[in-house]
C-alpha cells in the first residue's frame, strides 16, 4: 500500500514537473519577438471625391464615394530576423456618378465611364516575406512579395480607398545615417482594383515589364539630401533629387528636381501619345516656417518638356499602372507641370482650436502658347481634425472645397490648347473631398 502511494506521488511530480517545463517552455516562445512585436489594426475609411469641368469635353461631374474596411497584420521577427506581414481591403461602394473612374476610389468593370460600371471589391493588398540582420549602426531590411513602396526610389505608392501594392522585391541597408536602397517590380494592383495589372506605355501597345530603382540618401535630424535613379525596362530612364535643410528649428529649406528621358519604347510611341520628346524635367524650390499652432510654404517650380507642335509636360509616373515619387508642390494631376509653366504655390495653416487646422492651399501657373499667356490656378479651403488624446485619438476628418480656372484642351490626352480664333478658352472647375479614418488596434 506505501508502495502505491509512493507511487502516486512520484507520477503527481512527475506529471508537475512535465507540466511546469512544459508551460515555461510555451512562455519563452511565447516571448519571442516574433509574438512580442506582433500588431494587428482594424481601420476604416470613408472618401469622397468630387470634380466639375469642362476642360476636353462639356461640362461633366466626376464623382465617387467609397467606404474601406482594412486589417493589417504585421508579424515580430522570429529570431529576430524573418517576418510577414498581410493587409486585407474590403471596399463598398456608397455613390458615383458618370467619369467616377477618374476619381480611382471604385472599381471601373465595364467599359467607358458610366456610372453603372462602379463597384466595390476586395483584396490581399499585402502579402509579403520580410528580413532583417544588423544592429543600430550598421542594418539590412528587406521584403518580397506584394508590398506597398512610398517613396522608395524612383517609385511610390498613394492611398485613396486602399494603397496600391507591387510584385517584387525591395532592401535597404543603413549605415550610420546613409542609406542605400535597391527595388524591383514587375507588376500591381491599383489602388481602384483587385485585379493584377502589369506596366504599360502611355498608349498601352506595350509590357513595361519591370521597373528598378536605386537610391542613396543621407539623413540626420537637420538635413536630407537623397538620389534616386530608376528604369522602365525599354521606356524610361528616371532621375530623382530632393532635398531638406533646417538652418533653423522652425525654418525649413527644400528643393526637388526630377526628370526622364526616352528609351527606344517611348521613341516608337505615336507623336500625340508622347507626353515630351526626348527629355523633361521639373524644378521646384520651397521655404516653409513652422510655429507651435500655425505654419506657412511657399514654393516656386519651373517644367522643361518640349514637344513639337504641342504643349509637351512632365508626366508624374513611369507608364500606365504606375505610380511615382514626386514630393512637389505642384502636384495636381498634369496641371502646372507643362513645357515652360512657372508656377508659384503657398500652402498656409492655423490652429484655431487644439488639434485642428484650418488652412488655404493656392496655386498658379502660367506659360506661353501661340502668342497667348495661358493662366490657372486654384484655391483650395480645407480643415483636418486629429486629435491627440482623448476617446477619438485614433480619428480623424479631412474636408476640402477649391475653386480653379485653367484653359479648354484639345482631348484629355492632349494638354495642347484648343483657340478659337487664335485665342485660348477659360475652363473653370469645381472640387470637394473628404476623407473619414478611424484606426483601433486589436492586438
């Protein structure tokens, strides 16, 4: 009988044991950085966007609004070294109106612009391995898959609705406060769309099949100095210089300047398909003065870009389906970026009320044509709502309503005036925005 006891009790520690080795075994993976730094967001997004003009046809109203549903999943690093991350969209379309498209926020499934084509859709618009070895001072990260890219480069990628995403690769190594980048891509899904989408010349007859980039940029807390150079395999060469000066803590200086130049693709592209002939650049220059609740810049830009017989521009992106790094401020679709268009910008800001600014966003530009100065310009009010603290930390409003007067062009590809007995025509416009976000962390 002492026996079985005996028995019992040793099995009973035995099992205590097991079971105590085994949850201490669970807490160390468990505390693992792969699980420790592990986030998971929930976010929404509600976005309107509104345009009335009558630049290449009669007067028409380019309208959508969507609603976005976002999870994003950003793992740890196991070993502190590998890692994934996963980003899911759902988008529900609210409303639109004929020329939605131009809005890219709903899906266009149809052809044309009428409004009957919008819809919602869904979509992985993440997926993508991650990597990184080193320490503070010397350190390499790098994913694959389908990733988001901003500013990385010559490429980027903007947000409406959702992000759009490539497939490929990217890396960069930091050392000290240089950093040296490299990236590849071959195709992506647009920001408007599920559907996987490769690159395309501007008159779509041709696969760009895949943009890289390198980039070497310094940093430290009172300078930027960054060179970026990319290739469209077989269109496009692609030179990108920004910069940033603080000589001062409320003072900040900046300059951009980008350019591209033709490759044999783009040389065979029909002459009205061409945004230039063999090269075009973009200068710009900006001061900007912060104080505690108000900020001022002012900008000042000038477009190099000939074309024969035409007003020649430079275009933002690297061919259809693309999406490119241009941080100027005079940046409002192919406006103020044409042949010879000197443009003056002034972006003003004040606190009113704790964390909300009411501001003023102006443009104006002006270039010669055929005897005629053509002027536009625009004047946008807007006000964003972000607090700090509180139960709406994590919300935000932006609005905006402008008014702008540009000049009648000969169809929507072609920004070459339209005279009428050798005059140019006034094209006035109409715009509104506003964009709703809400993020809460699940974990």
């Amino acid at each position: 009988m002492k026996i079985k006891y005996l028995t019992i009790m040793l099995l009973g520690i035995s099992s205590y044991s097991m079971l105590a080795n085994a949850t201490a075994h669970n807490n160390s993976i468990l505390d693992d950085t792969f699980f420790k730094d592990t986030k998971f967001v929930f976010s929404t997004r509600n976005h309107w966007k509104y345009l009335k003009e009558n630049a290449s046809q009669p007067k028409e109203v380019h309208s959508a609004w969507g609603q976005a549903f976002s999870f994003d999943y950003k793992s740890g690093y196991l070993f502190d070294m590998i890692g994934f991350d996963v980003t899911y969209d759902n988008i529900i379309r609210l409303g639109a109106s004929d020329y939605f498209a131009t809005r890219n926020l709903l899906y266009n499934d149809g052809k044309g612009y009428n409004k009957h084509n919008a819809h919602g859709f869904n979509k992985f618009t993440q997926r993508y391995a991650k990597i990184k070895v080193g320490n503070d001072t010397i350190n390499f990260k790098g994913k694959v898959g389908w990733h988001s890219l901003k500013d990385f480069g010559v490429i980027s990628s903007s947000r409406h609705l959702t992000r759009n995403s490539y497939l490929g690769y990217s890396g960069t190594l930091k050392y000290d406060n240089f950093y040296f980048s490299l990236a590849y891509i071959d195709s992506t899904l647009p920001r408007e769309s599920a559907k996987k989408l490769r690159f395309l010349t501007a008159d779509r007859k041709k696969i760009i099949n895949n943009i890289s980039t390198a980039e070497i940029a310094y940093k430290d807390k009172n300078l930027t100095l960054d060179y970026s150079y990319g290739v469209a395999k077989d269109y496009l060469r692609r030179h990108v210089i920004e910069l940033s000066y603080k000589p001062i803590q409320k003072l900040i200086l900046g300059g951009q300047f980008y350019g591209s130049y033709a490759l044999d693709n783009y040389d065979a592209m029909k002459q009205n398909k061409k945004e230039f002939e063999d090269h075009a650049w973009h200068y710009a220059t900006d001061v900007e003065w912060k104080e505690e609740d108000w900020s001022i810049k002012v900008g000042l830009a000038y477009t190099d870009a000939n074309k024969h017989n035409a007003i020649g521009y430079y275009n933002r992106h690297l061919g259809k389906n693309t999406r490119a790094r241009f941080n100027g401020l005079a940046a409002a679709g192919s406006d103020y970026l044409r042949d010879g268009e000197l443009v003056l910008t002034t972006v003003m800001s004040y606190d009113f009320v704790k964390d909300n600014s009411t501001g003023l966003y102006m443009n104006y530009g002006q270039f010669n044509y055929k005897h005629n100065t053509l002027k536009n310009g625009e004047i946008n009010v807007f006000d964003i709502w972000k607090p700090t603290s509180g139960a709406f930390k994590n919300f935000s409003i932006l609005s905006k309503v402008g008014y702008g007067w540009s000049y009648k062009t000969v169809s929507a590809s072609d920004l070459t005036p339209k005279l009428r007995h050798g005059k140019y025509q006034r094209s006035p416009s109409l715009s509104a925005e506003t964009v709703i976000d809400y993020r809460f962390n699940l974990l």
